[in-house]
C-alpha cells in the first residue's frame, strides 16, 4: 500500500475494532510528532520570536482578551 486511497479502501475492509485501534493508535502517533515539533521549535528558537511579537503586539495594545478570562480576573 503506497497511496492514501489504497490505505483508505484498506481501513473500509477492517472490523471496527481495527478502526479503532488504528485510530488510537494514529493518535498516538500524531500526538507524538506533535511533541517532537514542539520540542524542535522551543530548541531552535521560534517560539521565543513568536512570544516576543506576541508580547510586543500586547504592549501596542493590539491584543484582547480571550473569552471568559474578563470573567476571572474579576
């Protein structure tokens, strides 16, 4: 199975205890590379120059705030 649509029919064949296993497990998976992204970008710097915009934007007064936090600091 090399393409997508080849891997799709493959998982419209399997019992839906499959599918569910290679959902978790696709999850898994995703979650995991997710990590490894984040780690790379804290390592490399990126998130340090988006906090900085961010922070900059901030101190502008560009920014709002999120809904319900008006709500809890006071």
């Amino acid at each position: 199975m090399s393409t997508l649509q080849e891997i799709e029919k493959a998982i419209d064949g399997l019992p839906r205890e499959q599918v569910f296993a290679l959902g978790e497990w696709l999850q898994q998976r995703i979650e995991d590379q997710w990590d490894a992204r984040f780690e790379e970008d804290a390592t490399s710097g990126r998130l340090a120059r988006a906090a900085e915009r961010a922070l900059k934007e901030h101190r502008a007064g560009k920014s709002t705030d999120f809904p319900g936090d008006a709500e809890q600091s006071g």
